[in-house]
C-alpha cells in the first residue's frame, strides 16, 4: 500500500502547482491518497477531484480555516467536505469579501510606502487563484523591492510590519460549525503553531475545541520535533481523537520540503485516511 499527504496547497490559494498538476504528480511519486486543503477556500477541489478520477487516484477534497486565536496561530483542516454545502458557500463568500478588501489596504499601505504596485500585478503573481501575502511578496521581489522573499515579509507584510493588515478569522466555534454541518472532519492542523505555554494549556485548548466538535489532531507534521509527536499522538489517543499528518506542501523552491516525505523521512499509512473515513461513515467515534 502506499502512503497519504493530508495537507497540500495549489494556486487556488498560496500553492505553485495547480490542483491537476499536483494530483499527477502525487501519484508520480508514488502516493495513494492526497487532501487539498486550500486556505479558506474549497475552490481546487472539484478540478483534482476531476483529475484524480481521470487517473485513477484518491483525491479528498478538503480546506484550511484560520482561526481566532492568541498568542500563536490555530489552523483547522477539514476533510471530506460537501464542497457545495451552502453554508460553506456562504461562510467562504464572505471569507473572501473580507479578504478582497484586506488585498486593497495592503496595496494602499505599500503605495503610502512609495512603492509602485498595484493590485493588478498582484492578481497576475497569484495565476488568478485567491490572492494573499505571498504573491504580494513575489512582486515585490520582481520589482527588486526586497532581495528575497523572506525580506519582503520582514520589512512589509509580516504582523507588525508598515503594510501588514490583519485578516478576519472566525473564531473556533465558527469554523468547526460550519466544517461540521459540511459533512467534512475537522482536525487541528499544525499545533506548534498555537503559543500554547507546556502541555496542560494545550489539553485544555484542545478540550474546549473537542466540545466544539474537533475530531482529530495533525500529529505528523514536517516543523513537529519527536518529542512533539508523542505528546501530540498521546494527546489524540487520551481523548479518542484522530491523529492525521501532511507535509503542508506549497511547491515552493528551495523549501527543501517535498510532497508525501516532508524533509524526507514522512511516510503516512493509508490507514490515516481509513481512520478518517469510519469518523465519518459513523462506525468509530473519533471522540
């Protein structure tokens, strides 16, 4: 059997591949099953589902929400969703508005910077997928702005930064409602990323959102140490959660990160996907 990544972007967001490019190249490499899971958007889901089944490989159609949360950040994935559920329509239409008008006061703030940029070229950078920070920082680098990527969040984008502005996020309650109500499995992503000070601040995060209906926790994860991974995994196993993983692959150059192996040593069973399956279907109870 082969292995799953469960935590793939395309350009319907921040990605480099498109949904059908990066579900050929799953299966070039070898994989069985991937999820796209697009930040706040479910819009490359119908095209890899399409491809996936022109070549016959399993394609879960999935999103990632972000979440209200402080000091860190809290991610959540949802997988198997109705991408056509109409609360999800909405809730992600409104996701959008939002972020459309973030995209101008950005623009705004760089040309207040005097920098000549303007939100037509960021538009292109994106290849016509939902924009964000990143596509502003590759113009910024091809107009020799910044020398490198990195540098164009540091000086501009990041939080804190002269052009940074803040995105909605639905709080937690929110986003794994209307995951819910889409048939899709909400799963904590990434929980290093919290902020969360030792482990028993993290139990009781992680209680509140079970009482939210959180099904799982992104265990394998390419930024998670080992020690994290056993905590994360006896985490999971103490509230009956599932323990999924991803590479959270963009395609970016030089990541040194690739899709299915991370940073070379991620081999996910299919029985993660197996496991999410029955949470759904309703024969184990993922909590």
């Amino acid at each position: 059997m082969g292995y799953v990544d469960l935590h793939l972007h395309t350009t319907a967001s921040d990605g480099v591949l498109s949904p059908s490019e990066i579900v050929r190249y799953a299966k070039a490499k070898g994989l069985q099953a991937i999820a796209i899971t697009d930040h706040d958007t479910v819009e490359g889901c119908e095209e890899a589902l399409s491809e996936g089944e022109r070549i016959g490989f399993e394609v879960i159609p999935g999103i990632e929400i972000s979440a209200e949360h402080s000091p860190g950040s809290m991610h959540i994935l949802g997988f198997f969703l109705d991408i056509h559920h109409p609360l999800l329509t909405e809730r992600l239409k409104y996701l959008q508005k939002a972020r459309a008008e973030r995209n101008s006061k950005i623009t705004e703030k760089l040309n207040q910077l005097g920098i000549d940029i303007t939100f037509e070229e960021v538009l292109r950078a994106s290849g016509g997928g939902q924009v964000g920070r990143p596509h502003f920082a590759n113009v910024l680098l091809e107009k020799k702005v910044v020398r490198n990527f990195q540098e164009a969040f540091d000086r501009f984008l990041k939080k804190g930064a002269p052009a940074y502005v803040d995105k909605l996020r639905f709080t937690s309650k929110e986003a794994l409602h209307f995951i819910n109500e889409a048939r899709g499995i909400a799963v904590l992503a990434h929980p290093n990323t919290l902020g969360t000070s030792g482990y028993s601040e993290l139990e009781k995060l992680v209680l509140q959102l079970v009482d939210e209906r959180l099904k799982g926790i992104e265990v394998y994860y390419p930024e998670h140490s080992p020690a994290e991974i056993v905590q994360y995994k006896s985490l999971a196993e103490k509230y009956g959660l599932l323990s999924t993983g991803g590479t959270d692959y963009h395609g970016i150059e030089k990541s040194e990160l690739d899709i299915g192996v991370g940073r070379g040593d991620m081999k996910l069973p299919y029985s993660i996907v197996q496991n999410i399956k029955a949470v759904r279907n309703g024969s184990l109870s993922g909590r």
